[in-house]
C-alpha cells in the first residue's frame, strides 16, 4: 500500500498547485479498500500502484461531491472539505481530482481505461438516483437495489475487473466479485445506520431515515406493515423523528426481522462472490471480514 | 455541426436517465465553437464528430459547474441548471457529462486522448485559482493571465491540438493557435464587460469587478493611479458600486486607455495566431471574426 501512497503523493505533486496539495492532506484516507483489492488481485504488476492511485483519486473526488450534495459536515470522523473550506472548493477540488485521475488512465490499456471511466458515470448517475429517490419514500427494491449497485458498487466492480485485466486473470468472475462486495458492503452499512450505537458511527442512529432514503430494512418494514402503520411510517420519513417513533420502527423492525431480511441479502450476495473465487483465499477472507464487521 | 449533434444525441441517449436527457435538452448548446474549430481542423476524420461531442460535454459539464461556484443564475441568456434545478443537480449533472467524456475519450489514441484529459485538469485548477484571485485585489498581470490560459484556453488549446494530432497536422502550431485564440476571446470577454451596454450582456456593466474578478483593464488602471486613487479602486472592489463610482472607473480607464491597453495585446495574440496559420485562410477568419465581436 505505501506504494500506492506514493504514486498519489506524485500525482497530486504534478497538479502542481499548493492549495491542491494542502486540501488533499486534509482528506482522510479511509480504508482505501479499492486500492487493497487491485493490489491483491494484480500485485505483482507494475502499474498496479498507479491502477490503485487512480481509483482512490476517484473514489476521493466522489465522497467530495457526495458530501456537498448531502451537505455532511463530516467523512470519517473529520470535518468535510465542504464544512472547512466550503462547499465550492469541494466541487472545484472534486473536478480536479476527478480529471487527473482520467489522465493518467488514458496510460492503461483501453478495456482497463473504459472499465474505470465507464463505473465513474454509472457511479454519477446512481448519486442522482440516490437524490432523487430520497424525495419520496422509496418502496421499490428492485430501484433501490439498481441505484446501490450504480452508486456503491460499479466503482469496486470495476476496479476488481480492470485489475484483472492487467494481469490477465478472468475479468468477468473478478467483475461479479465486486459487484457483490460492493451491494453486501453498502448494504451491511445501512443495516449499521439501524442497528450501531451513535458512538460508533459518529452520526444519530437511523441518520439515512432522517434524510429520506429508505434502505432495505425500511422497505421490507413497509411491505410487512398494515396500512395505519404504513401511513405512521410514511409520516416520520424524512424529518427529524421523536426518540418515540425511533423506538416504534426498532421494535417494528425486530418483529418482522427485517435487519435480519437485509442481511440475509448481504450474506447471499458475499456467498455468491465467495464460491466464484474459492480458489483465492485472500479474496474470501476480505469478505468475510467485511461481513462481520460491527461498525 | 449536425455529425456533433447527433453524437451528442447518441452519448446522452446511452447515459440512459431520463433526469438527464432532460436536464440536457434545457442547457442551450452556445456557439459550439470548440467543436466547430475541431470540424475547421479535422472535419474529414471519421471520428472528429465525436471528438467534437467529446470536447462539447466537457464544455457544458465545465459550465455547470462553474455556474454553481460563480452562483450563476443565468447562461446564454436562459436560466442556469442550478437555478432551476439546484446546485447539487448541477454537480451531479456535471460529473455525470465529465465521466461519459472521458469513458469517449478512451477510444482515441492515447495522445489525444492525453490532451484532451489534462487540459481539464488545468482547467479546473484555472477554476480554483480565479476564485482564489477574487477574494482579493489582484494586481498581478502574470498571474492573472496564467489563471486565463488555464481557466478558458486550455480545452480551446488541447481540441485544435487533439484535432491536428488526429490528422497528423502540426500539432504544435494548432496548439498555439488554440491558446492565443482563447486567451484574445477570453480578454475581449473581459473588455466586453466594461464597455458593452446592459442589454447587449444580459447582465450589469462591469459585474466582474463587483464579483472580484479584477481583468486586465482594471490590473493597468491600477498600474497608473497615484496612491489616493487606488484606495478609491480598492474600496469599490468586490462589492456592489454605486453609479458615481462606476462613473469615475470609466473615465479613468478612458484617460489611461487600459482598455485599449487590454485590447492591444487581445490583438496581438491574436495577430500571433494568425501568422502561426496563415496558410489555413478558415483558421485566420475565426479569429478575425472574434475579435471584431461586439458582445
């Protein structure tokens, strides 16, 4: 990983521009799980770390652009670029990261380019799905479902496939790996949203709730619901809910088992990738970390 | 141009959203002049249309998001998606015609898809610089002719450059041409603020200097006032002028001719570019054209 480190380190330097680099620092890192997964399916190539680069650069200029539109004071524990900087620094800094990262694609072979460029507009056009279903209360899940795998997982699906490439191991097994990551990582998330304390998270409990998207477990609550208790749901969508109705929809929940429901989804999904790559433990282990993790 | 269109049409048609088919068909296309120039200079290439379609998306995502950070209400006369729509639809919008770009891109040969792509890195670093400018009196002209080649004349650079690369022209040559043409239309732009009515810019005579942009003509009548003089600029700076004010600018700048100043080197770049392709009688008219513009 220090290599990919090092080639975004060089890349942001050849941006040339001190505010640019001073913005950048401020960012946290995260897990930088897509670089993980490229280094561990396509190590051993030397564009590897550059690859890595790449879609962190991306993924970066994404969580910038996703904060503004959701307007999040916070990404992972620090304040947003949008909080300290405003909101149009983060679009500016967001555009800059975005198209360095495509320039340096255009290195790469032209399947691996297309894959990477290719996810980044799925990836746009599912966080305006993501907006737009959030102005309703959502009860389709085969929507909801397409809008997480455009928003969350093409980006991981992509690097997983475009990796492959590169060292010539099976694109379209390593592309369904991602995919699935990606959906049973995005939507382990949302059951967290429910279930993890406001400590852990570092965000109110049941935050998704407040800002109008509807995941999973509240569309298999509204599905299970009479019609009273439809229209009580309906009404505590969206805006800031009373510690009474919090408390209604977790008991609701837990008597339908719709966490439960959703993570059987997730579960699935992750067996489905796991069997597809049984022969590469190292992938397995990522989900099956990734499956159990608590917050 | 209707090659342009229908590759537009196309590019649009297979981001398959009907959000953004919409949201398209309301952005008014402008002049279309980066894809003109590609045509003017590779019109016989099979692939300068989508080259041009290319080019244009980049243009038109660079645009939304420029009026979302400039708070732009209107473009080209009609309203601005962020009016409309919000910002945040505008942010989306933007990456989303960013990202279809470049997944196009890839299909061309690596070195013009490389212009291509880092010219919008230099462009929105050109973004960031002339927001930084504006939040003080610039009075670098160096500077703010640095932040102009990479605010305006980069994409107008890389599609003359990425359009003779794609016929095996001078690239070289194209690329200057490219550069001096965008920096004289963008100064002629700056002039064109000061001196041309209210009607005529859909907009307040000089709302440049009332946004903090501080363009040649007010950097060289700077240069020339005595030290009470410029404290009078200064305070006027970046905010709302009242007409006494706005008055004694103009008057200044008649009496040290800093627009004509200003317009001497628009011509000069101009004439520049002109040489550069004097055997290319098309190329040499657009700039004539240009220059003799009147808003």
């Amino acid at each position: 990983m220090q290599r990919v480190e090092k080639e975004l380190e060089r890349l942001i330097a050849e941006i040339d521009y001190e505010e640019v680099s001073r913005l950048f620092k401020m960012l946290s890192g995260g897990k930088r799980l897509r670089a993980k997964l490229i280094l561990k399916i396509a190590g051993e190539h030397k564009d590897a770390p550059l690859l890595g680069a790449v879609v962190e650069l991306i993924h970066a200029a994404s969580l910038l652009h996703d904060d503004v539109i959701d307007e999040a004071m916070t990404r992972r524990g620090v304040a947003s670029v949008n909080a300290t900087d405003g909101s149009k620094t983060a679009v500016m800094l967001g555009d800059i990261l975005y198209s360095k990262a495509f320039t340096e694609l255009v290195a790469f072979d032209r399947d691996v380019a297309r894959t990477i460029a290719a996810s980044v507009t799925a990836l746009s056009k599912g966080e305006m799905m993501d907006v737009k279903m959030a102005e309703n209360f959502n009860t389709d899940e085969a929507l909801y479902l397409d809008m997480l795998y455009l928003k969350t997982a093409t980006l991981i699906e992509a690097a997983a496939k475009a990796s492959a490439l590169l060292v010539g191991k099976d694109a379209q097994k390593h592309a369904l790996y991602g995919r699935n990551l990606g959906l049973s990582f995005q939507i382990i998330d949302d059951i967290l949203d429910i279930t993890a304390t406001e400590e852990a998270l570092g965000k109110p409990a049941m935050n998704d709730f407040v800002e109008g998207k509807c995941t999973l477990p509240y569309i298999y609550l509204y599905e299970e619901l009479n019609s009273s208790d439809k229209e009580r749901l309906l009404a505590a969508h969206a805006k800031n809910i009373s510690k009474e109705e919090t408390t209604w929809i977790q008991e609701k929940m837990q008597e339908y088992k719709t966490v439960e429901k959703s993570f059987e989804l997730a579960q699935k999904l992750s067996n489905e990738a796991q069997n597809t790559m049984s022969e590469d433990i190292e992938l397995v282990m990522i989900l099956d970390t990734m499956i159990k993790r608590s917050f």
